[in-house]
C-alpha cells in the first residue's frame, strides 16, 4: 500500500472517528442535561409541594385555635346571659362566631385533601369530626329550653366531646410532625 492510500485511509478513520465520538459525546451530554433538568424539576415540585403542606396544615392549626376561642367565647356568653328566646344578643353572636369558624376549619381541612399526605388527610377528617361534635354539644348546651338535668347531660356531653377533640388535635400534630420533619413526636416530651 501506498503512502498516498495509507494517508487517506486515516484521514477516513480519524474524520469517522471524530463524528462518531461527537455524536457520543453529544448524545451523553444531553442524557446529563435531561437528567438535570428533570431532577431538579421534580426537586422543585417537591419544595413546591412541601411547601403547600406547610401551609395547608398551619391554616389548619390556626382556624382550630379560633374555634377553639370562639367555643370558649360561646360557653361565656351562655353564663353570662339570662337570654330570652327572641334575644340576638352577645350569646346568639357568639354561636354565629363558632359556627362561622366551624366553617373555615372544614374549609381549611379541604386544602388537607388537596395537598396533605393521605395519613394527613384522615386525620384532619378525625379533627373534623371531633370539631363537629363539640360544636353541636356546645349548640346543645346553649339551648334555651334545656330543663337542669338535660342541661347537665350537654354539659357532660360537651365535656366529652372537648376530650375527644383534644385528642384528635394532639393526633394531626404529631402527624404533620411525622411528615414535615420525619420523625415520630415523643408525647412526653
């Protein structure tokens, strides 16, 4: 073989060469850019995410911390006002008060259902529930025709369901703490 024909059969292996390693390096060098465009999407939506949460479940302990308020405000006003019947007065506002809160808590636990972790969102269907009930033994206890022994039953009631409620709330912390931070809340601490 010639010089001439050895020369040119390089110059062809080396020009392959050349294209071949630069379709390589392209096609790897796009795989890693993919790959780093598509984790760091997915880390942002993540953040984005936990974020939400953060935000749903503080909405969520806020509203419970006003309705717990207004329940107070509403047990006051209760033994405070002689109340007649055709009274719109500081009791019958009160109970507006509460239920008007009732209703923001249950808004906020649907931002639970949109955002939370499905634990999450049982428990603040749990803390619903729970609010719900001393909401209505709280109604109950208010009510103008109660004789003293049905008034002491939605006292008792009342009690119960504040019990039930304080239990519940104590759950759906300990589980955003589960979730947000990772670790499991020692009670006793």
């Amino acid at each position: 073989m010639d010089e001439g024909k050895a020369a040119l059969y390089a110059a062809i292996i080396g020009f392959a060469a050349a294209i071949i390693g630069a379709a390589v390096g392209g096609w790897a060098s796009w795989r890693a850019a993919r790959h780093q465009v598509i984790g760091g999407a997915e880390n942002e939506h993540r953040h984005w995410v936990r974020q939400e949460r953060r935000t749903a479940y503080g909405h969520l302990i806020r509203c419970a911390h006003a309705l717990d308020e207004s329940i107070v405000g509403a047990g006051r006003a209760a033994k405070e006002t002689d109340r007649p019947e055709d009274d719109d007065g500081h009791f019958v506002q009160a109970l507006r008060t509460m239920t008007d809160h009732f209703q923001a808590l249950c808004t906020a636990c649907d931002e639970i259902y949109i955002f939370g972790s499905r634990p999450l969102a049982e428990s603040a269907v749990d803390l619903r529930r729970a609010y719900g009930t001393l909401v209505q033994a709280t109604l109950k206890a208010g009510n103008l025709g109660l004789d003293s022994d049905e008034l002491a039953q939605a006292q008792e009631d009342s009690r119960a369901a504040e019990d039930i409620r304080s239990e519940a709330f104590g759950d759906f912390l300990s589980a955003c703490h589960r979730e947000l931070v990772g670790k499991q809340v020692d009670p006793t601490r």
